[in-house]
C-alpha cells in the first residue's frame, strides 16, 4: 500500500474531515472511497470513447446510462 501527501487549503481540510464524520468513516477512506468514484468515472469514459471509435454507439449510450443511474442514487 502507497502513502501519498495532499496538501489542501486547511478550510477544505476541515470540511473533509466533517464529511467523513458525517459518513462515520476515516478521512483516508473517504479519500479511498473519493479515488474510487474518480476512477470509475475515468475508466468509463475510456471505455465510452473506444466503443464510439469503433461506432457502437449504443453500447458507448448503455455505458452513460449506467453512469448517470449511479451518481443519481
């Protein structure tokens, strides 16, 4: 496992910090759990781009779907 430094305004900091009580987690796994949905999107949209190069265009529109249900629950 890697360690890795952020620095943040200290006003972002704070409210970091009053998400991941509110959340009842740890700062680090808020940040895990921030990482992960960033990453999510990225492959997404990788994946989105190259199913539209090849002009699939309905399973590049089914894979926007798929994300536009997620972040809205």
């Amino acid at each position: 496992m890697a360690t890795l430094t952020v620095r943040l305004p200290d006003d972002k900091h704070e409210r970091l910090k009053a998400l991941a009580s509110h959340k009842k987690i740890s700062v680090n796994k808020l940040m895990e759990e921030l990482s992960t949905q960033a990453l999510a999107e990225f492959d997404s949209e990788v994946r989105f781009r190259a199913l539209a190069s090849l002009g699939e265009t309905k399973r590049g529109l089914d894979i926007l779907d798929k994300i536009d249900a997620h972040f809205a629950s």
